[in-house]
C-alpha cells in the first residue's frame, strides 16, 4: 500500500478513535454530575422543556457542496455540551452580511463589518467561527484581542486569509471571552469537519434556546439544482436592527458578493426585520451568508435570479419564525397584521408598538382577549390613526370598528380564539394602502425566571 494511503487510514481512524472518546467523556460527565448532585441535577436537566411551539424535529437540509462543518465543547459557559463551531468554506466562496446597528455592537460584529467590506482574492477559501456562552460584547480592547487570536487561529489552522475568517460570540454581555478555549480545540474541530455536520452547528450556538432552528430550499437552476440550507440561534433579547441574533445561511449557488448582498439587504426588513420577543435589540446580532459556487447551475441570473431570491427569503423567512416559536417562556405564536396605514413607517410603529406592549403580550399568555390594551398601543405608537376609521379583527372576528366596539363581538368568542396557540391580531387604520406584518409571542413567567437568573 502506498505511504499516502496509510497517511489517510490513520488520519481517518485517529477521527474516529477522538469521536468516541468524546462521546464517552461526555457521558461520564453527566453521570458524574448526576451522582454529585442527585435529584438537584437532575432537576435542573427538566426544567429547560422544548418550547410548546417547537417544530416536531430538526429538517433535513441539503449538502452544501464547499462547506463543511464540526462543533465541539469547550468549556466557555456550559459543561457537557457543544458550544463552538466551525464552518470551513472553499476557495471561491463569496460572503454577504448584515448586522446590528447598535451603538455598542461587539467586537466581532465589528470586526465582520470591516472584513466583508474587503475585496476578497478570487481563489480564497474562508471560515466562521462561533461560541456560545459569552457574548465578548463591551470588553474594550481585550474583546478586540480575543476576536484576533481567535480568527487568526482558524487562518493558520485552515490555511486561508485572516482577513477571511469571520467570527461571532453570544452569550453574557461585559465579560471577557476565555479565548485559549477556543483556540486549544481548532485542531479537533478541523480534523472533524464534515459537509453532513450543519445540524451540529446549530446545536453548538444555542444559548436559551430550547431547540436548533434549521431551514432549506431548493432551486431549479439553469442546468442544475441550486441548494440553500441556514441555521439560526435566538430565543430572548429579539428585537432586530439591520440584522438579528445569529443566523448563517449557506448556497452552492454561483451569484456575485454584490448581488447575493443586495438580495440579502432587500429581504431583511421583511423577515428578521419584523419580529419581536422582548423588544431588546442584542449587541451581536449577525447575519452571514456565504455562496461556494459549487452548484453545477449556471451564475444565478434572469428568472432564476428572481426563484433564487424568493427562496432566499423563504429561508430567512422561515428562520425569523422559528426563532419566535423559540422565544423565552412562549406558548403564543402571534401574527400583527397591519394594513390602511398612511406609510410604511406608520404600519410599522404600530405593529411593533403592539408586539412589544408588555400589557398586551401578558393578556396573550392569559389568553384575555382585552382589545382595549391594543387600542392603547396604536394611541402611543406616534403613528396616524383615526379612531373612528379603526378596525380590530382577531382572526375573523371582527372586534372593533367605527370608533367603538363591534355589537355583533361576544367576549367568549374572543377568549375562545385567544387559547389558540397561534393568533392573528388585525389592525386597519383606513388611512392609505401601507402594510406590514410583525410576528411576536406572548410574555410569561417563564420568560422572567430565565432572565431573572440568567448569570447564574
């Protein structure tokens, strides 16, 4: 047998020999923990339940042709659990993104902004790096470091520019992030890459999450399939500016850094862009999308430009959602729909204010259809509204109109349909032809007992 084959063999057989390791270190981790701290442990493993409005298991996602993935522990916050991953991305792959616009953005975010306004080398591969656990938000200089060494670990590591290397951090704000961590475990990672490993990966960036989100699409190229496949981290601290918690969207599809930007920038404000659970907006909010050019489809252009962006935003569509059926505590899944207002901004301060009233998300997790909390909302919304031309439907009951409440509304018909777990609260200003929707939950004591002890 050839030298380079025995090479291969013991390099394939060490990967094997690590993964069951892992797996048994892990496993005599928790057993561990288990006979410390008995019933205590094991209460604790109970009392983070798959939220009521969870899918029924993560999707099967398409290969990206030129990415490659592997997540791993290493110890940042949380024991016993993923909480790092790596995405490798071949040479030739072009990168879009947006981000927060918070004025105390992290590092990271930073840092991705500078990078992606690059020219990138035609030929150059890339990387994404991400922890849970620390956010490395509001650690001054020492962020700025940490972003370094972690970047430039994982150049060095995969052999591509530093200046190619993105990364992202979420977790507790204004401590500084333990990066040895992640660059003592690169090697692992990189020995573990594999294209069928996104699933890890989602696993690796949740915080308070309670299940991975994942979305895919499909697209009939021209002279082949285009494949999409994204995944997404966010339960609290969502209310998105330019961007939203962490979300990376991968494509085989042969498009231009220009073009797959001006599709991702279109389509924000649609879908993450539309979607609240607390009102707070994160300091670390990014959105990454990488194309390989791996697909055998033609350069994404003419009609299939148009199926391409449509299936884009269905992705980060379905992405936005998830992250709302995720949100801390919730058991609503809430649609504000929004219609007759006299601008597009009009709509939206009043789908927000309504979304983001604590008066009115508490009467959704009572389910009290109380519309008097929603007329309160738009009242302070500072938008155009006219109280006699205001409509109020909760699905098809149509609630309020004509400035006063509808004669033909029954109480219990509200509260009928507000034990619903997901709602559509309508609003018509009968002002103009300006819409907008936004997606909320409803605001429990689950939520606040996660945020009351978040820290600890």
């Amino acid at each position: 047998m050839a030298k380079t084959d025995w090479k291969a063999e013991a390099k394939a057989l060490k990967k094997k020999l690590r993964k069951k390791v892992d797996k048994l270190t892990a496993q005599l981790a928790d057993l561990r923990g288990d006979m410390e701290n008995g019933a205590e442990a094991v209460a604790t493993k109970a009392a983070k339940p798959v939220s009521p409005l969870a899918p029924a298991r993560f999707p099967d996602l398409p290969v990206i042709r030129g990415a490659r993935f592997a997540a791993i522990g290493a110890g940042i916050k949380y024991q016993n659990r993923k909480d790092v991953m790596l995405v490798h991305l071949a040479p030739g792959t072009v990168m879009a993104g947006v981000f927060t616009r918070s004025s105390t953005r992290s590092g990271c975010v930073r840092d991705c902004q500078a990078k992606l306004a690059m020219k990138a080398p035609a030929d150059a591969g890339a990387a994404i790096v991400v922890n849970s656990g620390n956010s490395n938000a509001f650690t001054g200089a020492v962020g700025d470091k940490a972003v370094a060494e972690v970047t430039g670990a994982a150049a060095a590591a995969l052999a591509v520019p530093a200046s190619r290397v993105f990364s992202s951090s979420t977790g507790v704000i204004g401590e500084p992030l333990p990066y040895e961590k992640i660059t003592a475990v690169l090697p692992a990672l990189v020995d573990d890459l594999a294209e069928e490993s996104i699933q890890m990966a989602a696993e690796a960036i949740m915080t308070t999450d309670t299940f991975p989100k994942g979305a895919a699409a499909v697209v009939q190229g021209d002279g082949g399939l285009i494949h999409i496949s994204g995944i997404a981290k966010g339960s609290g601290m969502i209310a998105p500016d330019m961007a939203t918690m962490l979300v990376y969207i991968f494509t085989d599809a042969k498009i231009s850094a220009a073009n797959l930007q001006k599709m991702l920038s279109r389509n924000v404000d649609d879908t993450f862009n539309s979607i609240t659970v607390d009102s707070d907006t994160s300091t670390s909010d990014t959105l990454l999308v990488a194309a390989t050019g791996q697909s055998e489809a033609a350069e994404v252009k003419g009609p299939v430009a148009k199926a391409f962006e449509a299936a884009l935003r269905g992705v980060m569509m379905d992405l936005a959602h998830q992250v709302i059926r995720d949100g801390e505590g919730a058991t609503k899944f809430v649609e504000i729909k929004v219609t007759g207002a006299a601008s597009p901004e009009d709509a939206y301060r009043i789908g927000k204010a309504i979304a983001d009233s604590p008066l009115v998300k508490t009467a959704l997790a009572g389910q009290d259809p109380n519309w008097g909390r929603i007329v309160a909302a738009i009242g302070k919304s500072g938008a155009e509204a006219d109280r006699d031309r205001l409509r109020i439907t909760f699905g098809d009951l149509v609630v309020a109109r004509n400035g006063w409440r509808n004669p033909d509304y029954r109480e219990e018909d509200g509260a009928a349909y507000f034990r619903q777990s997901e709602l559509v609260i309508g609003v018509d200003l009968g002002l103009g032809k300006a819409t907008r929707r936004i997606w909320t939950c409803d605001l429990t004591n689950r939520y606040v007992e996660i945020n009351a002890d978040y820290r600890s």
